[in-house]
C-alpha cells in the first residue's frame, strides 16, 4: 500500500480509487 500523502492535484475520487475505499472514507480519515 502506498503511502497516504496528501496531494491537492489529486482528487479523493482518484485516492478512492488507488486505496479501493469510498471517498466518505477518506474523508473521515482525513479528519
């Protein structure tokens, strides 16, 4: 698993994708 860097020139939508998760996930994560 890739490390979870955030990069504002990705969007959640492409994250989701790479990490196979729902982007309301990500977002909780990102809490």
């Amino acid at each position: 698993m890739v490390e979870a860097t955030y990069d504002p020139s990705t969007t959640v939508a492409e994250v989701a994708e790479c990490f196979e998760v729902s982007p309301a996930q990500l977002y909780s994560w990102r809490r």
